[in-house]
C-alpha cells in the first residue's frame, strides 16, 4: 500500500466501522468483517483490527455456519497472525 493509498483506505475503514454489521444478512456481515479484517492487517491498525475481532465475535455468537463459517474462520486467522506482526509498509505485506 502507497502513501498515497493510506487515507483513502483509513476513511474506508472508517465508513465501514461507522455502518457496522448490525442488521445486515449474513453474507453481507461476513464479507464486511473479512474485508475489514483484511484492511486492518494491511494498515497495521491495531483500533480497527480490535473492531474487526469484535465483529468476528458478534457473528459467531450469531450461528454462522457452513461457508461463511469457514471464511470468518479464516479472516480471524489471519487477524489473529496481523496482530502478531508489523506491516513492512512497503506494500508487499504479505498479510
């Protein structure tokens, strides 16, 4: 990610935390926090990153299940692994 990247997809993540995931269907929730998750990892915010593991959260207590269980799987995996290390801030990070 560019410099120049940065505060476009800091507002992003912005607007996505302020909409939030309450309300939505699950296809919708699931894909919101595993993009969300994503962002947080490649920015290396630790705030947003803590609202994507919330979210995480919300959803498993919800029941997901089948794929989507799957993919939250994975997503907080790789938040789990984002947060034990730190961007190279090159924009090849590999997260």
């Amino acid at each position: 990610m560019t410099n120049h990247e940065l505060p476009r997809m800091t507002a992003f993540c912005d607007r996505l935390m302020k909409e939030g995931v309450d309300g939505r269907g699950d296809e919708d929730a699931v894909a919101r926090t595993c993009l969300l998750t994503q962002l947080a990892v490649e920015l290396g915010s630790k705030d947003i990153l803590a609202c994507a593991l919330a979210w995480h959260e919300s959803l498993e207590k919800k029941g997901i299940r089948d794929e989507l269980a799957i993919e939250l799987d994975y997503s907080r995996a790789n938040a789990i692994a984002g947060k034990s290390t730190e961007p190279s801030g090159d924009g090849n990070n590999p997260h």
